[in-house]
C-alpha cells in the first residue's frame, strides 16, 4: 500500500493470489481506486478516474482491424486516467496481442494479464474492497481476507486450499503442524522444518519471531479435540505488521468450519456405509444387484469383483472403542482397502466387535490380519453375488468363533486370517452347535464313560495324536498293550469298536474340546 493507504499497481501484482502478470508497465506506482470490467469502446465515457479495466479483448478480434482498434482502447484507457489495463487471457486471445502493447507502450499505459484460471470477478473484488477510504479500510480489508479464504470451502481439497491462500496473501509461505509436530499442509518455500522447530522451543499460542530474513507468526489451536499450529512466515516485514493477525484470526475460523464440515460429511458418509452393509447383511434380491454394486462403487469397490465378509468379535469381554474404531476405518483409508463398516456389541447379548465387507484379494486380507489386536477375525467365502452376503457373513462368524476358541491354526499362507474355506466339517459342524440340546446328544454319547477317568484320558490322548499307539503309550507312561486294552475297552462300553469310522467320529466331536487342549499342552511343552 502507498503512505496515504492506497492501493497501486505494483500492489496488485504482489498478491499473487490475483494471478496477474507484468506485460508492460511503466508507472507502477500509480494508484488503483477502483476496478471494472469492460467491453465497451469510449471508457472515458464511464470510467471513474483511477479505476482499473479488466478486459478480454472482445473488440480487437477482427484481425483486420486490430491495430487501430488496439491503439483506440489504450488512448481511450489513458484520456479516462484508467492506471491499468488488465487482459484475460484464454477467453478469445492465449496470450495478450502484440498489436496491444505496442499501442499500451506508446500510449505508456500499464499493461497486465490475467491468469487464464482467475475469475475477473477475483480481482474486482480485491481491488474494490481495498479502495482508499481510510476510516473503513480495516473492515473491507478483513472482509476481503474472509471472502477470499472462504472460496477454499468449496474446494475438492478445502484445508490445502486454504493454506495455499493464506500463503498467497501474506506474500510468502504457510504451514499447518500437528501437535505431534506432523506436517499437515504447506504452501511457499518457507523453512518449514526451522519454523516447527521454533514453534517447540517457544510453546506460547501467539508469537511472532523471526528465522533468518523470515518474519514468523503462528498460532496454537485445538479443534475437535485434536491441536495444532498454524503458522504464516513472509520476508516483507511490514506485510506481516498489516494483515498477521487479521489472516491468522480469519484462518482459524475457516479451519474450524473445514474441520466441522468434513466431520458432518464423513459421520454423513460412515452412516451411508454402516447402513449399505446392513442392507446386503439382510439380504437383497438377486434382481437388485446391480443396484447394489452400483452403491458399493461410491465406497471404492470395483463392480462383480469378489468379495468377503468380515466378523470380528473383541477378546477378553473387552469393548471395541471409538478410538478404535477410528483406527481400523483409517488404516483401511490409508491403504487404499475398500471397506463397508459397521460396529456390533451395544447390547447386552451382542458381544462387541465389528461386521465388515472386504475386496478379496492378497492385499485387504494382509491389511485384515494388521487389525487383529485383541481381536478374532474370520472371514467368509470370497463370492461375486451380493445376494449370497447373509450366508457369506455366517461363514465368517463362524470363522470367527473358531478363532476366539483357538480350535483350528490358521494355514500358512492363508495370511494369518481365518476363512470359512480353512475350517474342516468336524470343525464346522461343532461350531455351529449353539443350542442346549445338540450339546447335550454329545455328551449322551460318551455318558458310559463318565467315571471311567483312565479310559478317557487314553481315547483323548490317542485321538489327539492321530491314533498313534505308540505315542500315546509314551505319552501316558503305560505299555503299548495298556493303550490297546483301554481302547478297546471304551469303545465296547459305547456300543462299537475303534475300527468303526462312526466311532471314530463320535468320540472326536464328543471329546473335541479336550483334545484341542491335549495338543496345546503337548505343544507348549515341546522342546524349544
């Protein structure tokens, strides 16, 4: 600004955020009180005196005629005391005409272009809010700041959007820190790593220091519960004077409503996900597949590609935990997993964890297993039909309980996750039985043996390695004959031999649980 508090034209190409370029400019000191837009052919007729023309060259288009045309707008510029002519480029011309300097030259007019990417509107606005009445000056130029970082708002990426803005208006660099001191956002070529550093050493929510030929100003926030620093950091000191506080005080509120609005969008966008994945858990049509793929595109899956559904339940009784929740949703979004998410456990006969719909493939299975902290995972049957997700999902839960029990180890290669494909029928069928009487036909099964103590031990141990009579005779310090006998024995009383395969089966799925522990201990106590 000059000494009276007026704009001039080297001002204007200061603030880069106008994207304006020198052409020719002979006078950059002359002062801007004003700007319009303009096509018309006498604009001494309607220009205020000190009021910039924002034009895109309508009237030099006949080519024809583009010299005497170019010569008539930049004398008529001059006789109205217009201080500058700014062209836009890429509307009718890619680059201002030659014809128009030279006629801008000759006429000694300031000449600037217009960024073909900057709205005329843009600059208008700048120019206006900042026209020289000095009782008001402080008011439109905080209004111009909160206007310009508003527009980052709309933006596909609103926080470094604004950072890049915050940046432009303060004619040099800006960065957004973490608490933790990650970098979150930067814009210019300032000494990022040097100002979070000086941030450290100082720990006060509004300083301003100096880095080298750097003026610094930065401010401590906290929002939705989270803190970070904002910085801003320009070598022209008096640029800093003016606008730090006012771009640091507008800045924070834009970064509060950002933050509110992606918080709004992303509770908006997990509720669309939980409630997609309940409707394939429900059950769909076969008909309204492709409605459904349709849906499960907006979360990134890719159409009639396999996929898996997910069941978790927490260890220990313990909770999921909205940390935790966050976590898991995070890590999916930084890998680049599609993933539909919902949580479980809120109720008392519900136990805690989560249901999930996954890609199949290497990768979301390797990013599954990352996930198993305190928690049994199964997944189900990798399928293309959405119509098959409710059994799909009872696969999965399946899987799951097989993994809470630790009954069945998880193959290699098989990614440390446990899938329904991986459990074998005896496994299954156990599993499935959750209802009193089913247990109760088992143990009325092996009943003639209760009491029976060393008949027992004999047929679980013999079972659990596998009928090996060697081993399990070693295993129970007795003659091999001893385990002969006692097997034999057992299986008259429940009404068969050994040699029968129904016996066989029986007594497994009856004494399942005893002799899963039998090969964990035998395990845990093998030599290391």
């Amino acid at each position: 600004m000059s000494e009276r508090g007026t704009l001039t034209v080297q001002d204007l190409l200061e603030a880069t955020s106008l994207g304006l370029h020198p052409v020719h400019v002979p006078d950059p000191w002359m002062e801007v009180s004003g700007a319009h837009t303009s096509e018309i052919h006498e604009p001494a007729r309607w220009f205020d005196p000190g009021h910039a023309m924002l034009t895109t060259g309508l009237r030099l288009q006949p080519e024809v005629e583009r010299v005497q045309a170019a010569r008539d707008l930049a004398f008529a510029a001059r006789r109205a005391k217009v201080p500058v002519l700014c062209f836009g480029v890429g509307v009718y011309f890619e680059q201002v005409p030659v014809e128009l300097v030279e006629a801008c030259e000759a006429a000694r007019l300031n000449l600037l272009s217009i960024a073909r990417d900057i709205p005329f509107s843009h600059v208008e606005k700048y120019i206006n809010a900042l026209s020289p009445v000095t009782e008001d000056y402080g008011m439109k130029r905080a209004m111009w700041l909160t206007n310009d970082l508003l527009d980052s708002i709309a933006a596909d990426q609103p926080v470094a959007s604004l950072i890049q803005r915050i940046a432009a208006n303060c004619r040099g660099a800006a960065m957004l820190y973490e608490d933790n001191g990650t970098l979150v956002e930067s814009s210019g070529d300032g000494p990022v790593h040097l100002v979070l550093q000086a941030i450290t050493d100082h720990g006060m929510h509004y300083e301003r220091i100096s880095i080298g030929r750097w003026t610094v100003m930065y401010r401590s926030i906290v929002m939705r519960g989270r803190g970070y620093h904002l910085a801003i950091a320009s070598r022209n000191e008096a640029v800093m004077g003016e606008l730090g506080d006012a771009l640091l005080d507008t800045a924070q509120k834009m970064l509060g409503a950002i933050k509110g609005l992606q918080q709004l969008d992303a509770s908006r966008r997990r509720h669309e996900n939980s409630q997609l994945l309940t409707s394939l858990q429900d059950g769909i049509e076969v008909s309204r597949e492709l409605r459904y793929w349709e849906l499960l595109s907006q979360f990134g899956f890719a159409a009639y590609e396999p996929v898996r559904s997910v069941a978790a339940v927490v260890r220990d009784d313990g909770s999921l935990g909205p940390r935790r929740v966050e976590s898991v949703i995070a890590s999916a979004h930084r890998a680049g997993i599609p993933l539909l998410f919902a949580e479980n456990g809120r109720s008392n006969d519900i136990q805690a964890g989560f249901n999930a719909l996954i890609p199949d493939g290497t990768k979301p299975l390797q990013w599954l297993a990352e996930q198993q902290e305190n928690l049994a995972i199964g997944v189900g049957e990798a399928s293309v039909s959405l119509a098959r997700i409710p059994e799909l999902l009872r696969g999965a839960e399946i899987a799951a309980k097989v993994s809470l029990r630790g009954t069945v180890q998880v193959p290699a290669g098989a990614n440390a996750i446990l899938r329904a494909e991986d459990l074998d029928p005896a496994t299954w069928l156990l599993t499935r039985i959750d209802n009193p009487l089913d247990r109760q036909q088992l143990v009325r099964f092996i009943a003639p043996l209760r009491g029976e103590k060393e008949l027992e031990e004999t047929l679980i141990a013999y079972l659990a390695l596998d009928q090996d009579i060697a081993g399990t005779a070693a295993g129970l310090f007795v003659h091999q004959n001893t385990v002969r006998y006692r097997i034999k024995k057992a299986a008259e009383m429940l009404g068969g031999t050994i040699a029968e395969s129904r016996m066989l089966a029986s007594l497994y799925l009856s004494y399942e649980h005893q002799i899963i522990r039998y090969r964990q201990r035998n395990k845990d106590e093998a030599p290391k």
